[in-house]
C-alpha cells in the first residue's frame, strides 16, 4: 500500500464561523485572518494505492459552479485535482473507488462534473465506485434547514442515477475490504450524520484523516469546534475520546483543511491536548 496526499485546491471561510464560540482573539493566533475575516482552508485528499485499488479519500470543491458560488469562497492558489493526480502519474480514470467522509460541497464536488456539452452532470471518475453510508446519504439527500446549502443536488444525485454509487455498513465493512489495506472508518456524529473518517496503518504507524472533526491545528484545543457543526456537544464527546486516544497511541492526524500543515501529532499538556510537531507527508513517510 502507498499513500499520497492530493491537494485538490485552496479556499476561504469566514473565521468565526470556523471556530464557532472562541473569541477572535484567540483563534487568530493559528489562524490569521484578512481584511474579510476569512481564513485560508485546503481541500486536500488523500489517495491509496493497493494493488489495482485506487481509493481517493474525498474531491474537493470541483469546478462546476458558478462565479457568484466560488466568490463567497475565494479560490486561491494554483493546486487542481486533475493537475496534482497527473504529477502522481495518475489520471481521473484511474481511480476504482471514491470514499467520502461525507458530503457537504467542499467535500465532494469534484465527484461530479459537467457532462461535455453542459447539459447535465455526469461522474468525474467514469470508473470509480463512490462509498458513502445509508444513513448519511439520507441525511444529505433530505437535508435539515441549517446544512442545505452545504449538500448540492448537483453533487448528490448524479451519483445514484450512474449506478456507481454503494454503501458501507457500519457493522460490515467488507464491501469495500478495508481491513485488507489496513484500513478502518471510525464514524462521527457530531459534525453530521454518519462523517467516516479512515485510519490507516501505514509503514508502522497510524494516520487518521480528520476531515471535519479537527479542520486545523487551531481546532485541536477541545473546545475549538467549527460553528457549522449540528450537534457541537456531541462533537465535544468525540473529539475529546479521540484526542486522547491519539495521544495514547502516537496517531499521526492528517488534515484536510489547514491549508499550511499536512500532519501533526499531540501530547498532553497542563491544559489538555495540545499540538505536539507539524510535519508534511513526505517528512514522515518518504
């Protein structure tokens, strides 16, 4: 098995929103923020090599919106998914199976594409299986007020309607056999219905791929949870057993959305869990 990060592109969110109750103040200190109090977010995936298997672990935001969509973001920096796989020496249809943590835009809009003549919409990935959970696809598919904006119907259903689309079973995980890669999914609720997020052992050590659950080294402070969250106390319940698990069993945390740190690992402070070191991929496994 071989791991590679992607960086799939780099965007903006509003800072308080990101960090939900914490005062300004203190969540600048990690995360500066410009003149629109926005700070910088990655949408950087993660993709597994086994064999024939090429999983990708979530697409980013893709390009199929519109400009007044993607102002309210603002894009920057020159990272694609197309021109990050092709620098692996990959390509689109190379990729057997998407896995998505869950299935809020940025997240999972580049799963999807316009079709040639933009018309409709197709599957970026013409030979991929897309994995994602029963209960959160209904989650998503009949979206509560609070994350509607955040599950596109353009993203959604063109996955179903390919007939790519599977789901996992919280019990049996062996449709996708990743126990064979030496990969489990560890289920979240806090954030929203069902997030998966994969924990791989990997040359000797375990990667967890946080996703939402902590976007950034300035989220690993326990009560720094992102305002987007729908049950921010169960997020607290989670995070808390996870942080001391890492601590407790050297987890390396890979970020999707700290647009200036890949890796990191904790250790315990007087203060609760803290940032330990920040490493970038290849420090720690090339």
């Amino acid at each position: 098995m071989t791991l590679y990060p992607v960086e799939t592109g780099n965007f903006k969110l509003d800072g308080g929103a990101m960090f939900g109750v914490v005062p300004k103040t203190l969540w600048q200190r990690t995360n500066p923020a410009d003149s629109n109090n926005r700070i910088d977010i990655a949408a950087r995936s993660l993709l597994i090599e086994d064999g024939n298997r090429l999983i990708l672990v979530d697409t980013g935001l893709g390009n199929k919106q519109s400009e007044k969509f993607f102002s309210y973001y603002h894009r920057w920096g020159d990272f694609t998914l197309d021109s990050s796989l092709k620098t692996l020496g990959f390509h689109k249809d190379d990729i057997t199976d998407i896995f998505m943590t869950h299935l809020h835009f940025d997240h999972c809009g580049g799963s999807i594409q316009w079709n040639k003549d933009r018309t409709g919409y197709e599957p970026s990935f013409k030979n991929a299986i897309f994995w994602t959970n029963e209960n959160h696809w209904k989650w998503a598919t009949e979206p509560n007020a609070r994350e509607k904006a955040s599950f596109l119907k353009e993203n959604l259903l063109p996955m179903e309607e390919s007939g790519q689309l599977k789901f996992i079973d919280r019990k049996d995980r062996s449709i996708l056999n990743v126990s064979e890669l030496g990969f489990d999914i560890r289920f979240t609720d806090g954030h929203t219905e069902k997030q998966m997020l994969p924990q791989l052992h990997y040359k000797g050590k375990t990667i967890v791929y946080v996703a939402d659950l902590i976007p950034t080294v300035g989220h690993i402070p326990l009560a720094y949870v992102i305002g987007y969250d729908t049950r921010p106390l169960l997020t607290l319940e989670e995070k808390e057993l996870f942080l001391n698990e890492a601590v407790e069993n050297d987890y390396y945390l890979f970020f999707e959305h700290d647009a200036h740190n890949q890796l990191c690992t904790l250790k315990y402070t007087e203060k609760g869990v803290r940032l330990d070191r920040v490493f970038t991929f290849d420090e720690v496994f090339n």
